[in-house]
C-alpha cells in the first residue's frame, strides 16, 4: 500500500519533489532546536494548491495521516512528525514561494504560503509599505507556518498578531478541496468568517496555500531606549505611563531580567547591555510614527525623565543614531540564540492581562523555586501584550546530572502555567500548542471550549488525518 | 404545547419578563424604518447568563425557534423574526445591561450584551481610554448586537471592525451550554479561536451574553477637513496621499456625493454644507493623535495644499474649533435620518478593493441608470476601507408610482452587487446578511463557502433552532 501511495505521490507532484530517504528528510522531521524528532513516510514538496490538493486527496485514499510544514522553525515540536503512531506524509511547502502582487493603494499582498516573511516584509517596504509581524525566526520561517501558529512577535502590541494582519486566505481542505477565499477587503460580512478557522489551527483543518496580507503606512521616524529598573511593577507602571503620554506610537515594550541580559552578552557575539551599570529588569522601548514632525526622541525622552522622577526606572540611554538602535533590538533578538548556546531553558509562553504582570512573575518564581531551587529564572516577554516567556533555566552540566529529568520539566511547566491560569492567563500565548502543551489543553481548557474544538475538528476532518493526535488532547 | 412553553418561560424569568401580547411585542418584532415585521411567541427578557441558557433549553425541548436580539436597529431585517414560518422565541437582552470591569492598565473592558453602545464608550471614556466602534445607530444599538454582525462603522480604517476589538466572550450555545471564554488578553494561542464563529453569525450560532473588549489610547488631538472634489478618482488619489504622508494618524476618510448632501441639508435641520460652493463629491478628512505636540492642522493643510495643486480637490476648508469639527461628522452621521426623511433608498452595502472603488461607483452607475433612468443616485461611504453604500433613491411619489417595485429592487441590488463581485467586492461590508441578502449568499458564495457554513451550523447547532433559515441559502 506505501509504495503505492509513494508512486501515486511522485505521479502528482513528480519524483524528484518525494523524498524518502531518512537522512535526506531529516530537515523535516527533527526541529531546529533538536529536541525534537518523528517518523515520516516521505515528504512531498508540491509546485501548486492543486498539487497539494491532489497529494490530501491520494492520502484521504490510502488511509495515510497528513502534516503541513512552512519554515519548521517553530518551538513547541507543531511541525515535526510523531515518534510513536502511523507516519505521516510530510507536505512541504517550500516551492509556493511566489509574492503573486502588492497593491500599496489597498494596502494589501498575496502571497504564497511557502513564502519567507523576511522577503514579505520586503517587498511591502519596497512599496512603501509596511507587513508588521516580526520575530526571530524570520529569515528563515514561512508565511504559511505564521498563520497555522497565529504567530506573534514583538509588534503585537501595536499591530496585532499574525491573526489581524490577514485578510484572505487559500486552504486545501482534508476532503481535497481548494477553498480559496482570497479577497482583499477590510469589511466583508457574509456569514461565518472561516478563514480563523484555520489561522492557529496548526494544521489539524487544512493546508494554507496562499493568503492575502494587510500592509501598513511605513513608519518613517523611530525612538528607541533602553531603561533599567528595580521590578515588573515598576515596568508595569512606566508602560501605562507611556500609553497615556502618547500610545499610539507606541511599537515595541520589552522585558528582560539581568539572567537573560546576561546569556544574551555571554554567548552572542557582539552583543553587550547597552546601559554600563547592573540593573535586575531592563526594558526596550520603542516609539515609531508614520509622518508628522514630532521630535520622538523627545517625546521619549519627557516620558523617560518623568519615569526617573516616578522613581519607576533607575537609568536609561536613548538610541543617538540607527546604528545604535539596531543594536538594542538586535540584543533583544538574540536571546533565542544565547539561549540554545547556553544550556537548557525550559522556555514557557503565557499571557496575562498586563496588570496582572507582575503578579505573575512573582508567583512563578516562588513556585519555580520550590521545585528546582537550583534553576536559574530567565524571564524576557513582549511585556506590552501581557506575554512573559518564564523560563528556568540549567546550564548542561546541571541538567546532565539531573534524575527524572521529563518528570521535572512537567512539574516546572505546570506550575508556571498554574500561575498564570489563577490570573486569568494562558499556557500559550503565541507558540502554539504543538507537542509540548497538548497536556495542557486537558487541563486549562473548558469542557464546552474542547467540545466545541472536537465538534469543529470532526465536521471539518470527519477521517481524522490531518495532524491526528495534535491540538485535541483525546476525550476523557 | 405552546402554553406549556410560556409557563415554563414564566418560571425562569419571572411572568413581567414575558411579554406575549402583539401590540406590545412590536419593538422586537419590528425594524426601526419599518419595513419588516414578523411574528413571534414571545419576547423573554432575561436577566443573566443562566436565564438565556434556561430558555435555549426549553425552546429546545419544545422544538421552537430562538431568535437573539439586542438592539434591533439593524438595516438588513435580520433582528426581527419572519413573517411565515414556526414563530421564534425572541430572546431581548436588554437587561444585561451592566459594565462590568473597566482595566486601564490592560486597556480592557468586561460588559454585557445589553450594554448600549455609547454607555460602553463613555465608560472608556471615563477612564482615559477608548472604545473605537462608531456608528449612527451608537445611542440605541447594543454591544452583543454589535458582535452578532460584526458592526462597522467610521473607524474601521483605523481600529478594525468590532471583531479585531473583542478579545473574549461568553455564550450560550444551542444546546443550553454557557460557554465562557471572557479572556482579556491579546495573544492566546490555545487552539481554534472560537469566537470567532460567533461574530458575525447573526445569531445562528449562540447568543452572546457578554464580551471582553479591547480599548485603545485615547485621542486627545483631531483635526477634521471637509473637501469639494470631481471625481471618485480623485478620493482615491488623495487617500494615498494622506496615507503616505501620515498614514498613522488618519481616522476617517469618509466619502459622499452631492445628492447626499443635498438629503441631508434639505431634511435634517440645522445642517448645512461645510463648503460654499457646489461640487460633485465630498469627503469628511480626520486625523488624530494621541499626544506629541505635532499641529496635526497643519500636517492636513499641508496634504491638502499639495492635493490642490495636484488637482485632486477644488476646494477645502478644516474645522477650526471642536463645535465646526462636530459639525462636520454630524452632517456624516445624519445620513441615515435624512434618508430615511427624504424618500426610499434602495441601500446597498458593498466593499471592494480601496483600489478599485472608483471602477465600481462608475459601473454600478452605468448598470442602475439602464434598470431606473430616474432613479437619483446617492453615494455614501467609508473610502478609507473600500465600503460604499451605494443607494438607487426614489422619491415617496415615485416609488408609490412604481409598477413592480419588488421586482425592480431586486434587480437593481443585483446589478450594483454584480458591479462590486466583479471587482472582488463583497455584497455586504458592514450590515450582514439578515433578511435583505439571503438570497446574495446563494448567488455569491462559492460552493466550497457554503458547504464550510453547513458543516459549521450543523455541528453547532444540530436541531437547526437557532435563527434558522437566516444567514445560510437553503441547499440547492
């Protein structure tokens, strides 16, 4: 039956687009990070939404699970097969690549969904336009996989997640049909808007194969600062602060504690704490704007002053030229990086309601530090969206050493995420659920929310074989 | 049967939340401009959360039909029940009525369906933050009508529609489930995001019964132009403009022909034009801050100067005090009175691409000048998101005249939705489906759209009472 389903594959999308062999595939089923590894029956690299189509329709036919990969850059193991269980077809979405056109009067891109988002952020700018959604991975990530994962970043706070920044969207659905739905309107009230069905779906309702993307005016002008500072309370307070001075030019709130500054200069070259003084919070703010003739340094610069007269903030530098606000953001973009080099962080990814920060990060690290006193705590978050990655951390000799490792890291993680569930939070503020959280689905999410999931889940793939076992923990 | 139902009804509300009688049952059985009336059982008014669902289960077990309503000042008929078929209970949600939780600090805000619109953004207000859905109807409709057809309105250039600004909700579900999802954050990626199934479903999916809703920076800075131009070219030209010259700050771009103004000046007392002269086309210019100390009149003059010498507009002046700024949007936001005064307006709702709504006011002209030669053309819209109500007018003595009028609507409705399809526009931007579009969705929607909308209604709501016939065509 496999080799049937391998001929029938390679018929469709041609031999030379069907990998089989182990090693060769392995770019797809392990995850960047290595922790991650499963078993695939091949991966398929088709041309078009029709191929991808023809390739859902063969393995509807032959019984074989299907798992969409754009990027594969993701960190809870969403795009990566099983170990365990029947292998899937891997469909890769590398060769739809095409931005098929911008129209800067509409404000608007298509583009298909193997595209990378760096070259989409691109060609927006080369309108003179601008695609908000940023994050670390986006010189490598796809389009495709933003919208499976509803991916976030550090814009969010100004420009929303991956979610509001797409207005049209192409899914080849698991019974093989093409539904293509991409329009490119700000306003459309015509029954059920069933493309977020499928944006954060990670795969498990159907394959985006194009989407149609809104651009925004380009911000022209930017002020960006570093402050350090005592405690979240305080960031919390210089972040409302900020918002009632001038909120609307607000675009970028990030925190870090002195842990994490200090993996980020350690292990990334380049990098160093862009204030000369130790400080146990540090955070980056950044003001942008579109025209006008507003001095932003000033501005930030009146708010900052006022934050040290609060007593909110205990120094803080003020980028005096591009290079230098490259910089700040690029200490704030290696932490993925410092992180991976430096040991084992058990990275977590809730949300709370952003007056209930602080809150959360004092009560995960009383609980993180009665079950692993010994971890150090990295805490570094898009603080303006409520979203703290908390994220004990063991240097490899330490986590080496350690018994009971798995059973460790499940405690560490329920109880950050026990934290900020009693504050109204999430488990998963923009990783997705992936393999690391599915546990978690069962016991944060209500009864009625996976009812409703399942009922959505069994009308849309009755056969059950896009990304089985994934999203939907199985019913009690 | 149906006398056991009211008792039962009785039971869970209380008698005087009951109202059977037809004369006092007209409020929700009938639309504000009159022209649709239905039938129905009752009017029950509950009083929380466990009452709505109490009376979903028992419409349940009697096998009667539910029709939510919170407000009724929709344009579409899609809040008052038909005039054939099994009489619904209605379901008036008046009595939630309460704010709950204002957070400044998470810029969020808990209320209730029955909240009124403008009650919710003064409560904003009040703590220094705003809640950005405007629309005429803001003094009477409700927030759970709102989310029930993802309502528009003048801002959505700027905020989105009322769905980018829900970020949780609690329902009660066809099967008498509460479903609470009252969630203030702005990134949760924990599976399907369900709510949004229920914006926008008009009340075929579960009755809404409060909401979490996301506030912004409040502005505190406007400056507001009124401008006499030739041409919708033009419009489109200067919107680019002000787009690339400050694109942040605009907030409202609205557009408006002659014969608009003139309804509006001839019927509503106490308007008149902002400009001296006659021209063809107007447009309502807004930009807004939120602090700096930029002099946001100056930037719109300068974008006006250069529109001048352009040649994109002929005249121009700006408000020069709050009481000329309020001026001009009340001659916007009496549109609807003025219409209503002045005649029959065969209202249309359509987006289409920002780029393309040029094309479409001249095609849709040309189709509806072959059907009604005396038809007066009116056009009003929000430019700044491609939606144009485009509005064939009759005067009361004309339409009374008219042989076949029925007929005649429908062919002229076609004809302009024709126009916007064939741009890649939509037959309803902000005013949903209701009564007035079923037959559109049949007409419009692919197969593929409509098949999706089924399995969705059939996994929600199996028995098919909530609203039913609305929103989704009979299968062919």
């Amino acid at each position: 039956m496999i080799r049937t389903l391998l001929e029938d594959l390679a018929d469709l999308v041609g031999i030379d687009a069907v990998t089989t062999d182990e090693a060769a595939m392995a770019f797809a089923t392990e995850d960047w990070r290595g922790r991650y590894r499963g078993k695939a029956l091949c991966v398929a690299r088709p041309a078009n939404a029709e191929q991808v189509a023809g390739i859902v329709a063969c393995c509807a036919r032959h019984g074989v699970p299907v798992l969409p990969q754009a990027g594969n850059t993701g960190l809870v193991g969403g795009s990566v097969p099983a170990a365990e269980g029947p292998a899937p077809v891997i469909v890769a979405l590398e060769r739809l690549r095409r931005i098929r056109k911008v129209d800067p009067v509409n404000n608007t891109m298509e583009v298909e969904a193997g595209c990378m988002l760096a070259n989409v952020q691109e060609a927006a700018r080369a309108a003179g336009r601008y695609y908000p959604v940023s994050l670390g991975a986006e010189g490598s990530c796809q389009i495709g996989g933003t919208i499976a994962t509803n991916a976030g970043g550090t814009s969010v706070l100004r420009y929303g997640n991956t979610r509001e920044n797409v207005l049209g969207l192409q899914v080849v659905l698991p019974d093989g049909t093409v539904w293509t739905n991409l329009t490119a309107l700000r306003k459309n009230n015509t029954g059920y808007d069933l493309k977020h069905l499928f944006i954060g779906s990670e795969g498990t309702l159907g394959i985006v194969t194009a989407a149609v993307l809104k651009l925004h005016p380009l911000p022209t002008r930017h002020a960006v600062a570093w402050a350090g500072l005592a405690d979240p309370e305080s960031a919390v307070r210089l972040l409302t602060l900020v918002q009632e001075r001038d909120g609307a030019k607000l675009s970028g709130f990030e925190l870090m504690n002195r842990n994490q500054l200090d993996l980020v200069v350690r292990h990334v070259p380049q990098r160093r704490s862009p204030l000369e003084d130790a400080h146990d919070w540090h955070l980056l703010i950044e003001l942008s704007d579109t025209g006008g003739n507003d001095d932003l340094d000033a501005t930030l610069e009146g708010i900052l002053a006022q934050a040290l007269d609060d007593g909110l903030i205990a120094d803080a530098v003020i980028a005096a030229s591009e290079r230098q606000r490259a910089d700040m953001w690029e200490v704030r973009h290696s932490v993925s990086e410092a992180n991976k080099k430096g040991g084992i962080g058990l990275t977590t990814d809730c949300a709370v309601p952003v007056s209930a920060t602080a809150d959360f990060i004092r009560a995960a690290s009383a609980a993180v530090g009665a079950l692993a006193p010994k971890a150090e705590l990295v805490v570094v978050g898009h603080m303006g969206d409520g979203n703290v990655h908390f994220i004990p951390f063991f240097t490899f000799d330490q986590w080496d050493k350690l018994e009971d490792r798995d059973a460790l890291a499940e405690a560490i993680r329920h109880a950050v995420n026990d934290a900020a569930h009693a504050l109204g939070g999430t488990f998963s503020a923009e990783h997705g659920v992936g393999q690391v959280s599915l546990k978690e689905m069962a016991r944060y999410k209500s009864p009625a929310d996976l009812a409703l999931m399942r009922a959505v889940k069994a009308a849309l793939d009755p056969k059950g074989l896009f990304n089985p076992g994934r999203l939907i923990p199985p019913d009690a």
